[in-house]
C-alpha cells in the first residue's frame, strides 16, 4: 500500500502512520512492521505516557462474559502464547491463573452459572470448593465460600511489552517519534493521507487512531466521533515482600462491575502479586472525567476490600498509589477497523480495562486488514461507524480535555 | 532554664541516665537511653541486620534520619521498622530480616 | 514519659484534633511558624517525625537541654521551644503525616506513628490552614561501593553523633560538596574519629578563606571562618576538586578510591589514590522534602542547585488549587539553611494569622521579607558556588547501583534508555524500576534524573522541574499499613 499524498512535499511517506505509542499501537506498530508495511509511530507524549503504565498487565479471560470482546481476548491469548512466545521473557509474562472467589452462598452460585457459561464458550475453568481454597492461596480468608480458578489467566510487565513491541517493530524498519503531537489531518478530498505533527507533516495511505482514552479527540481532528470516555480506577501497591499471593484474586461481583455502565464509584477486590515483589490491590472504577485527585475514601474502600480476601494485608504498608483512565465505549466493546467515514483512518481504541490483554490480538487482526488479508477474527462488531446509529449527542464526549 | 521546661529535660532528671539491655539476633548489647536502636547496634559494631531481596546484600543505616527505609529491622516481633528512628529500650527484641514473613517464602 | 518528649501532653490514640493551623515539620522553620502563629493568638497543632522538636538541624538527645554548645542557633532553639511551651501548642512527635485531604474550607492530616512500637495507629488532624515545614535530607550522587555497610549520608552520620551521641566509625573520609561537610567532619573529629580526608568537589577553599566575600551574609562569614579553624585545629586534610570514585569492601567499607576533577568536572583517569576508612560519609547539598506540598497540589520550580522546590509568593503563600491556606517555609522553598528557614516560618506563621484575621506587625513581616530576600541571595550564591559535578557519571560502571531498593544499576538504566528507547526519567523509572521500591526514589530521584538527562544527549546537570516531578511526587507520604488505610473516614 503506497500512493503520492500530493500535500506536501516535504512530507515524509510511508505506509501507516500510528497515532499512540501505547500498548496498542505498539502492537498494532510491530504486526504491521512484520507484515512488510513502512510504518512511523507518534505520540505527543513519551512511549506508554497513558493508560498502558497504569494498568496491572493483566491478560484475562476469566472476566469476560460471552460476547465479541471475549472472541477477541481469545484469540488475543493465542497471540501471546503462540506468535508472541519466544519474547515472553522480555516482558515478565506470567501464566499465573487467576482466582475468582465467591463471599456468600449466593455468590457461589452465581460464579458456578457463570463458569458453566464460560466453558461453553470455551474459557478453562476449574471449580474450586471451600476446602481446597487453600491449596491455591495459602492466606486467602477462611470466610470464603468458593471460587473458581482460570488457568489461561496470565500477567505481563505492560510497560516492557510496549517498550520491546516498538524495539522489534524498529528492527522491522518501524520509526517511533515520541514528543510528536498530531495536530490534524492530511486530506485528499474525503480521504484521509496522513498527519500534521508539531514536528511537520507526514503523510500515509494509512492513518491509525491508536489514541486510547484520548482517541476520541483524534477522531475528532479527522470529521468523525467515535465515543471514548475515561473511566478512572485506583491502584495501591504495596511493600515488597515474599510471594503471599500466586495468583491474579478476584471477588465474583467484579465481572459484574466490569459490565456495567454505571458512572458513579464501583470497588471490588483484585489483589495479585508482581515479579517485583510488590502486591498491587484493586479495583475501582468511576467516571469523573480526568480528575486525578483521589479522595481518601475510595484508597479506603480498596483497602477494606484486600483485607477481606486476604487478611494478612492489615499490617502490610501500602508504599504508593496510581490511578488510570481506561478508555472506554459505551457498549464496552473496542473500536477496531478501517473508519468508512473517513477512508484511509482506521481505528484502534477503546479497549477499556483490557487493552494490555486484547493489544496483540488487535495488532495482529490490523495488519492482517490492512494488507488486504483475511482477518482471524470477524471484525464487524468492532466497526467505528457503529455508534452512528446512537441517539444524537447521546454519548457526546463531555470528558475530553 | 525557663520554668516551663519539658518534664524530660527539667532539672532533675539524671543527668547520666544508666545503660540498658537489648538484645540483637539472640545476643546482648547495651544501649543509653534516647539512642535509637540503630545507633546501638552501630556502637556494638553491628553494621547490618538486612539482606536485600535480588542480590542478598548486607544493609543497615545509610541516611539516618527515616528517608531511605534501608535500616528496616524487626523490633519486638514487628517487621519493617526503620532502627534510625526506633528509640531502643530496655529488653526490646532486634531481630535481622523480617521475622514471620520470610518463613512463608520458604514454605514455598 | 521518657523518651517520649512531647512539649506538652499527648493527646488519647484515635482523637481527631482540630486546630486553627496544623504545623508539619518541627525544625526550624516548623518551630518558628508554630510559635508566630501561636503568639498571634491562632490554635496551633505541631507534627514531626521526630521525639522531639528541633528537626535535623537541631537534633539533640532527650538529655540535652538543646543542640550542643557550639551549634548555631542554639538560643534561637531554646527561645522557640519556650514559645511552644508558652503558647500552649498541642504537639504530636513521632508522627509522621501520610496522608493530606482538602476540603471547601478545611485541611484533614492523617498521621502514623514513625514505628510501630509507639502504639496504635491512625489520627486524624484537622486545620483550617496549612503550614509546610519538611525539610530537606541529603543529596546523593551514586558511586561504585556506596551500598557498602559504613556508607552513610553526612547528615546520617550527624545525627548519630548529635542524637545519639554515636561515632558511625573510627577512620572517616567526608565526601561530595558544599559547607555542610565541615560541621560534619569537625563534629567527627571532636568526638574522637580520624578523618581520612575531606574530599570538596567544587574549588570552595576561597569560599573557605573569605567566607564574607561577595556573599555579604555577615553571620554564615563567621560560621566558614570557624570551620576554618576547626579543620585546622583538628588536623583534617581538606582537598577541593577531589571525588570519591569507588568505595571497596566485601561486606563493609575497608577502603575509598579518591580522584581529583579535571575541567570538565570528571575524575581524572590514572591520578587515584586509595586510603583505608571504614566510614564514608556523603552529601551533594539536600533535597527538600516535597511529598506533602504536591499532595496539596503546590507549584514547583527548578532552583539554582537544580533541585525542584515549591513556590511561594511573597507571604509564604503555596501556589495551590482551592484557594490560599497553605504556606510554606524552610528548605521546600529552595535549600537555603537554617537561619532563612526561621526567617520564613515566623513569616508563615505571622501571614496566616493575617490571613485568618489577626492582627500582626506589617512593619515586622516587610523586615522578615527583607531578610529573606537577603538570605535567598547569599543560598543562591553558594548553589552557583557548589554545583554537581557535569561529568560525575563517568564515575560510573554499569553494576553501581542507582536505586538501592530495588537495585536497579547504571548499566540498567543504560539498557532502558539505550534499547528501550527511555528518554525521560519518568519512563526510565517505569521501565527499569529506579525509585519503585520502599524510599519511593528520595534517593536516587535526582540521580534519575541526571542519568537521564546524561544518557539521552542532554547535559547530566540540567534535568528540568518537569523531569523531576514524576520522580517526587508521592501520593502515599510514607508508607502506610492498609489497615490504616481501610481505617480513612472512620473517625468522623
């Protein structure tokens, strides 16, 4: 895919321009750069600026309910384990599995339907009964009452897949520009033929909006809206200490926060250890916009909900918190594929809490479209133009900055 | 001297308190009292009572006022206190490394 | 209660006490602030981390009247703590703040004890304004063997000797730059150790010689020619432009490396000679505390000697969203010393009474601003006299750590900024981990930076603010058990 842009001569050319040097456009940037395609990544910021280091680097599956995201978080795990497995080491992955515990008798039942659910769909899940908790988390609460255990639930370090994603897309011939704002777009009638930067215009048959929570904003610059809100969540981490917890814990009720669209403050406990020692306690979420100032409340109901899993994690020092902004859609699928509002801008956005897990599958699918070959996975569901058929001004983005 | 002189430094008070015990991996020191523990284990000519976690190397104090959380010790059984700021006491408990925790790593 | 030398009582464990102004920081500048504020008639609650007051400067032992004779200051202590007494000032040592929330007209501080051994747990603290006293601690500029067991900052070995009356070793070298390394080595030197040497980076033996010069701050002039004569007095060899390169030992210092600078502010290759010590004190100035003035949300600048402080107007005022409430005086407004310190905390103290409707002495603060101003003069004048070395790097190898923590080395740091393609400290310290671990990188923040700064093609001595303030920012203050934290909103 090359052509003459016509725009500018002094504009550099090559084949995709990728608009976000996060997980994502890191993975879309490296499958592309495999595929034979000349690709520049730019990003106003430095490489995993946003949401890709202010996550937990969390590959999972046993979240996901049956569904289109699932579809792609499968074939995201196949990614990291077959295409991507001789660089696992780079990045720290993990397989460690992930727990999901049930608090109350109602709850087991809850979690033993949504494990039959998921198995149909083809997730691996164990059921895990009271007594055998403790074979899988030593120090798990003895007032639990079950769980379920996902082996094919795994953890990476999402900074170094993103730093080492961009490394081997350099060794492909990819060029990464970070400090690089785009600015607009370059057009030759409706379409879309590259990008004006702080730094001069480049120009590509190929534009992709890989903006994560801001990518609603780049849409923006090229005509089209495509609904990314941020939904912010809170982290603490704790002191480093020897391994206590082995797996990724997590309480039943959080799937169904994940699901929701709800934007006022939802907390369910996630705890999991790191390679560095360090034990990271969720979740949140909440939609307050950017606001990066966290009130003491929220750090006090993660830490309320830790210690009911874990009760150990009363007298361990928390050493620091982040926050995050997950982009995130209101039908909480992802944005991916060629925009036909704008031909010639593609998209690669809006994967909420899960883009670190779903950013090779995505990668991988991308540059399959865009040399013209059959994708792995049916992209339909994920069409930017989908959200056209929304009520206008319904989901009008009252966050972006 | 002003009259209203904090009890602790009124006339009064010895002027020479007396030395006490402690005691450090099993063994006694001696300390003076409102020295920090990790000043009396530097007097009995302990420089280090942690390893780190990578490479297993000794520390003990470094910036001695409470900033570099490199002097962490069990005291009386409670792990990760900072010995800078710790003042010893008559009896207490110095224990290297992190006592109780240490045991699950190696449960595993 | 011995040991336990609040000014006046402690208050119960789980009270939230209410003040008009909440003083964090009780050395000078906390001190002075607490007693201006107090005297102005506002209620006053004064935290350190401390037993006692007086902060680093001022440390003494709970048997000491105050700071030992010959320490400066010293009846400017004794006056302030009779003005905390008199005044009342409800005062809570040994507590560290973790934690400060903003309400429309309220200010909430969270405190912990400093160890567990002091009894159970969460305060609450609640004020109507705000006044910032943290302090600073030393700089640290890494050198092979500086992990070694006998390594301590100068100000480590300080406060041994002035609060516990304790000699870190026998055989001593006093190494990095600037004035502090003086009171340092002669303060090792009267009780007893031998010093090695006195290793001065920048060429201050002017400085030393005519201390007044063209820095016209007549009572610091006073203070270099009495270091002066102590160094002489005791016998310590004092060499400027001389670094240490290396500190050697197995599982402590036995020996230290030394080198003179060339030009360029780099060891000189093939002139290095070895002494024995088995104590390495090392401080390259001070880097202010500034944890709880982010947290409130401060402005921050760049100053002279490349630290990032907080900014202040004229009154002490922070620069903070929400509204004026929060002043700040001391080292977190720019490293400037004691004196200047006292200067800007009676000024802090005196505007927040204005502030909270008092009456105070305009004639009084418009002298404080002058002396300030003065004192801001003669601080930035001995940061343009001390600088880092440029080249100091070069003193590097690729296994010296940078991050003692989480033991990150120089040669990862190369390989995250070389193959990784990290050109900021921020995204260094995400993906080669320095300042991830326990300290939250108090130590190695401003070495981060230069090493940063040094391996992405800038110069190693200009890290911007903006490059320092991902690596200061700490939204935990200290670090704090999560059953504190489940424990938030509980009091009230």
């Amino acid at each position: 895919m090359t052509g003459p842009t016509g725009h500018s001569p002094r504009a550099e050319t090559t084949d995709l321009v990728v608009i976000g040097a996060g997980v994502v456009g890191a993975a879309a940037a490296y499958f592309a750069a495999r595929a034979g395609l000349r690709v520049t990544v730019v990003d106003r910021g430095p490489l995993a600026g946003g949401t890709s280091s202010a996550g937990e680097g969390n590959l999972l599956v046993s979240d996901k309910e049956a569904g289109p995201e699932l579809d792609l978080a499968l074939f995201s795990q196949r990614v990291w384990r077959e295409d991507l497995a001789e660089h696992a080491g780079l990045w720290e992955f993990e397989a460690k599995g992930g727990l999901v515990v049930a608090a109350t008798p109602g709850g087991a039942d809850a979690l033993a339907k949504l494990v039959l659910e998921q198995r149909a769909q083809g997730i691996e899940a164990v059921d895990v009964p009271k007594d055998e908790l403790p074979d899988y988390e030593p120090h798990l609460s003895p007032e639990l009452v079950s769980g379920a255990f996902y082996p094919q639930d795994a953890q990476v370090q999402p900074m170094l897949v993103v730093a080492h994603l961009l490394r081997m897309a350099r060794q492909a011939g990819a060029r990464v520009r970070t400090d690089t704002e785009v600015t607009g777009f370059l057009r030759t009638g409706e379409r879309i033929t590259g990008v004006r930067t702080s730094r001069g215009p480049l120009s590509a048959p190929a534009v992709l909006n890989a903006g994560g929570t801001w990518a609603g904003v780049v849409a923006e610059l090229a005509g089209v809206r495509v609904p990314v809100l941020p939904r912010r969540g809170c982290v603490l981490v704790t002191q480093p200490l020897p391994v206590m917890v082995r797996h990724k814990v997590y309480a039943a009720e959080y799937v169904g926060d994940v699901a929701s669209s709800d934007a006022a403050l939802q907390t369910s406990p996630v705890v999991e250890g790191t390679r560095a020692g360090t034990i990271l306690i969720g979740s949140s979420r909440e939609r307050v916009g950017f606001d990066r100032e966290v009130p003491p409340p929220l750090l006090a109901a993660l830490a309320r909900n830790a210690i009911a899993l874990f009760p150990f994690l009363a007298s361990v020092q928390a050493i620091r918190s982040y926050l995050g902004f997950r982009p995130y859609c209101p039908d909480h699928l992802p944005v991916i594929g060629p925009d036909p509002r704008a031909p010639g801008l593609w998209h690669a956005c809006g994967h909420e809490g899960a883009g670190v897990g779903l950013s090779v599958g995505t990668g991988k699918l991308l540059a399959q479209a865009l040399t013209d070959r059959p994708t792995g996975l049916d992209l339909t569901p994920f069409a930017p133009e989908r959200f056209e058929q929304a009520l206008p001004g319904d989901e009008v983005n009252p966050d972006a900055p | 001297m002003p009259p209203e002189m904090p009890p602790e430094t009124a006339p009064g008070n010895p002027p020479f308190p007396q030395p006490f015990d402690l005691s450090f991996d099993g063994r006694t020191i001696h300390a003076r009292p409102g020295q920090s523990v990790g000043a009396a284990l530097v007097e009995a000519g302990v420089v280090a009572w942690r390893t780190t976690r990578g490479e297993g190397r000794p520390r003990g104090l470094f910036c001695g006022i409470g900033v570099c959380y490199d002097c962490l010790i069990t005291v009386d059984g409670r792990p990760d206190q900072r010995a800078c700021l710790v003042p010893a006491a008559d009896g207490m408990r110095l224990e290297s490394g992190r006592t109780g925790r240490d045991t699950d790593a190696r449960e595993r | 209660m011995r040991g336990n030398a609040d000014v006046t009582a402690d208050v119960a464990v789980a009270d939230v006490a209410v003040a008009d102004v909440a003083v964090v920081g009780a050395g000078p500048a906390g001190m002075a602030a607490a007693v201006e504020a107090a005297t102005a008639g506002l209620t006053v609650a004064l935290v350190d981390a401390g037993e006692r007051p007086g902060g680093q400067y001022w440390r003494h032992g709970p048997h000491d009247e105050g700071p030992l004779a010959g320490q400066h200051g010293r009846r400017t202590f004794a006056a302030l703590r009779a003005g905390l007494v008199r005044t009342g000032t409800r005062t809570f040592f040994g507590h560290q703040v973790w934690l400060i929330a903003r309400d429309a007209d309220r200010f909430t501080l969270h405190l912990r004890p400093t160890h567990d051994g002091r009894g159970p747990g969460t305060r609450t603290l609640t004020a109507r304004s705000l006044i910032l006293c943290p302090g600073a601690y030393d700089r640290q500029l890494p050198v092979p063997g500086w992990d070694l067991p006998g390594v301590m900052a100068a100000g480590g070995v300080q406060a041994l000797l002035k609060g516990s009356g304790t000699l870190a070793g026998r055989r001593a070298v006093v190494a990095g730059t600037g004035p502090f390394l003086l009171p340092v080595a002669t303060g090792l030197a009267a009780a007893g150790a031998e010093i090695v040497m006195v290793c001065e980076a920048n060429p201050l033996r002017g400085w030393l010689r005519d201390p007044g010069g063209a820095l016209r701050e007549p009572a610091k002039a006073v203070e270099g020619a009495q270091y002066a004569a102590l160094l002489a007095r005791h016998g310590i060899p004092y060499r400027t432009r001389t670094v240490v390169t290396e500190i050697r030992g197995e599982d402590r210092v036995r020996s230290v490396r030394i080198a003179p600078l060339d030009r360029d502010g780099r060891p000189r290759s093939g002139v290095r000679i070895e002494v024995d010590a088995d104590l390495v004190a090392l401080g390259w100035g001070f880097t202010p505390s500034l944890e709880l003035p982010l947290m409130v949300g401060a402005r921050t600048r760049l100053d002279t000697d490349g630290s990032l402080v907080a900014v202040v107007d004229a009154r002490q005022r922070a620069d903070v969203p929400g509204g004026p409430g929060v002043y700040l005086a001391g080292e977190a407004t720019g490293v400037g010393g004691a004196a200047l310190a006292v200067r800007e905390g009676r000024l802090s103290g005196l505007a927040a009474a204005g502030d909270l409707g008092r009456t105070i002495d305009e004639g009084r603060m418009r002298r404080l601003q002058r002396a300030i101003r003065r004192g801001r003069r003669f601080a930035a004048a001995l940061h343009t006299a001390t600088p880092v070395p440029p080249g100091w790097t070069d003193w590097l190898d690729g296994s010296t750590l940078i991050c003692r923590c989480e033991e990150v080395t120089y040669g990862d740091l190369c390989h995250a900024a070389r193959e990784l393609g990290a050109k900021d400290p921020r995204t260094l310290k995400m993906l080669a981990r320095p300042g991830m671990g326990m300290c939250q990188g108090r130590v190695c923040g401003f070495a981060t930076a230069q090493v940063a700064a040094a391996l992405t093609g800038g110069s190693p001595s200009t890290p911007s603010a903006d490059d320092l303030l991902p690596l200061a920012r700490r939204p935990l203050a200290t670090p704090v058990t999560l059953g504190e934290i489940a424990a938030l909103g509980e009091e009230s």
